[in-house]
C-alpha cells in the first residue's frame, strides 16, 4: 500500500493478469501480451525480462515496490493491460499483495502438493488468498488441476470463471465444476506437425456451444495448455471463439522456451532452457513427437548445483536422443571436466558421447552433423547471453550462436 501510495496506482481502467502455476507461467504472460496488442499495448513483467514483447529488460528479484515501479514504467509508455508472471514463493512472501488485479490464471500446480509446497503462510492459502483478491472480475483455471475445485469453492460472488481442458482424454468434468464455469474450452484433438501443432477445440457457455480449428507454431503438446489458457481470457473478454482462434495461432514462442530455428531447408534447431531431468525429458520426449528422423542433444550441467541430477541427466539424454554431445553450460566455480565426468557417470555407452566443452563448438558440430529433416536440441542456457567460468563471465548466447551455425550450414550446402 506505502508503494502504491507512492508511486501511484496504474490507470484503474488497465487490465492486470496475475498468472500463477508451476509450470506456463512465462509463456502465458508472454502470449497473452501478443495477443492483446492487437488491441492495445500490453506490457508484461516475467523471469525473462519485463517491458514488451521483443523489447525486454532484465527483471530480478522483486518486491512490491519494484512492481510498483515497473507497473507504473509501463503505463507510462502507453501500457492498457499487463501481464504479471506470479509465482508461488512470491504469493507466500506477500510480493503480490495489494496489485489490483482484473483476472488471475491458475496453470496448474504439476504435482505439487500446496500445502508442502513452500514456507509459511502455506502456498495453497497464498494462491486462494489471490483468488479472493478485492476487484477480481475473472478467475481463469486449468481444470485438469484437482486445485481448480478448491479454487471454485473460495470465489467471492461475481467472479467470472473461465475454465480450460487441455487433455482431449481427460475424463469428463463433474456437474459441480461445469455448473460454476461462465467460459469453458477444451482441446478435442492434438496433431503434432513438423514445426508446431494443429488443434481443434470446443467452447462451452452458459447458452452455447462451438469449435474451431488452429494451427499453432510451436513445439510441444505442452503449450496447448498455455494457449488454452491464453484463448480462455480471449472470451472471457468476449471474444468469439472463431476470433480468438485466429488470433491466437499467431502466438511466438518466448525466446529460449522451446524456441524454434530453420527447419524448412536446415536442420530444426530447439533452444531451451532446460536443466533439470524433467525438464529435460519433457524437451526430449515433446521434440520426438514432431516425428524428427534423428535427435541430437547439446547440453551440460551448471557448477554449484546438485551434482546428483548430472549423471540422471545424462542417461535421459542417451536414451532419448540420437546423439550427444556435451559441453560446459555455466561451471560457475566448479571443474568443468568433473560436471562432465558426473554426466558421463549416467552414460551407459560414453564412447558413443562426444565431449566439446567449447559450448558454441559443441553447437556448430551438432548442427553440422545434422541433415534435413534432423532435429538439434541445445539444451541448458535458453535465453540466457552470459557464460559464467569461475570468476569470469562472458558474453555468451545458444540463440545467436544458433544462428551463425544455421547460416553456415546454408554456405556449406551450396
């Protein structure tokens, strides 16, 4: 409240979104932004930067009076909407406290249980406390997510409800939930393609009933449910269905989440972030369904991190790619031949591996290696530009290097 008195309230006719969850969270605020700015300009505030999409700054951490801040920055280049990305430990420490939003999205919670999830105040009573939030006009939920009916169960009077089914094999949602819903769309079908997704989908009112048909360009069954998130706000806003499909098959990935590179007439190239098993798998395992002929996996483990996840990485990474090629990622003050002896641990067959620890070598030889109808996954850094090594950083980014790489393969296949 001291912030807010201080640097003053946003324009009260702006449109706030809170997005909270355990995964989405940034890819929804980003793709909701370039959906709105069809409209008017929408900022968003994220871990990859906050500003507007495609001009960015680097966002830290945050408290109230920085979002203040950085709310007010972008209502004063003309922002009508903004995109908050909120995550959990941010709802439990208060940081979000006293925003005014106008809708709050719940991504799901992943299978993390809430009331483990974090420290006091307990991050499920965090998450409902948004949810009561003085002002909220529209709750928008992942329904797949057995939290959404706790969620419905604590919604002040009047809050609109929008709800998204993002599993075309989920069961079929129970009276109680469909009776609160305003807004309900479902994905009826999932057809990977090459280079994104194709989708049909289906819009349930209180009064009606219809389906469109998308194409989405991005990669991973994954982002169906943050474009279901995405679309659900659409009509919330009122909308109709065959609108907000259109718009939303224009959404872009966010820059180094599974972000794609040539793929027409070169090797597809997949930046992410990934590094962590899961995360790892979950790129791994979403790439093959896109029907790629060969998987080549770039990647390493930061230094200073848990070097029990390094060797469980590396056998993820042989046994779901075609081939591996490991590199430095950030080994901050750590060996750089340990983090990748620990990788190599996880490897069934090493001499099958080839270690390149000159990261944007290791991805010109993956690139190079690869042929049309290849996909290359460089894994780890994503959007990130700098290379820690021990006591020195450098500037260092997967994405641009991506680039050079391509662009040379072009040059060598003349």
């Amino acid at each position: 409240m001291m912030a807010d008195r201080v640097l003053g309230s946003p324009n009260p006719d702006s449109e706030i979104f809170a997005i909270t969850g355990a995964r989405g969270k940034t890819s929804v605020a980003h793709a909701l932004a370039q959906v709105l700015a069809v409209e008017w300009p929408c900022g968003v505030i994220a871990t990859v930067g906050h500003g507007f999409p495609g001009d960015l700054k680097a966002t830290g951490e945050r408290d109230l009076g920085d979002l203040e801040a950085m709310l007010e920055g972008l209502c004063s280049r003309g922002a009508r909407a903004v995109a908050i990305e909120v995550s959990f430990d941010a709802l439990a420490r208060s940081r979000a406290e006293d925003l005014h939003f106008s809708h709050a999205l719940f991504t799901g919670l992943g299978g993390v249980d809430p009331s483990e999830a974090g420290e006091s105040p307990a991050i499920a009573e965090a998450v409902l406390r948004l949810f009561r939030s003085p002002g909220l006009k529209w709750a928008v939920l992942n329904l797949c997510d057995p939290f959404s009916k706790t969620i419905l169960s604590v919604l002040p009077v009047g809050v609109g409800v929008a709800g998204f089914v993002a599993d075309p094999t989920a069961e079929p949602l129970d009276d109680a939930v469909l009776a609160a819903c305003d807004i309900c769309i479902r994905a009826r079908s999932i057809a990977p393609m090459p280079r994104g997704l194709g989708l049909r989908v289906a819009c349930e009112t209180r009064d009606a009933c219809a389906e469109a048909e998308l194409a989405l360009g991005l990669i991973g069954a994954f982002n169906v449910a943050n474009l279901l998130a995405v679309m659900a706000v659409l009509l919330a806003r009122g909308l109709p269905l065959e609108r907000a499909a259109r718009v939303s098959s224009r959404i872009q990935c966010v820059p180094g989440r599974m972000e794609c590179f040539g793929g027409e007439h070169t090797p597809l190239v997949v930046v992410d972030e990934a590094r962590t098993p899961a995360g790892l798998e979950t790129a791994l395992v979403n790439l093959r369904k896109h029907g790629p002929r060969r998987i080549f996996t770039v990647f390493g483990c930061g230094g200073g991190r848990d070097p029990g996840i390094r060797p469980v990485m590396g056998s993820i990474a042989e046994r779901l790619s075609d081939e591996l090629i490991l590199a430095d990622d950030n080994p901050r003050g750590e060996c750089a031949e340990r983090i990748i002896a620990d990788i190599l641990a996880g490897v069934l067959d090493p001499s099958r591996v080839r270690v390149q620890r000159r990261r944007g070598l290791a991805i010109r030889t993956a690139i190079a290696l690869a042929g049309i109808g290849d996909a290359v996954l460089v894994a780890g850094k994503g959007h990130e530009t700098i290379q820690e090594m021990g006591e020195l950083k450098v500037r260092f980014s997967d994405r641009a290097q991506v680039v050079e790489a391509l662009r040379e393969w072009q040059e060598g296949c003349r």
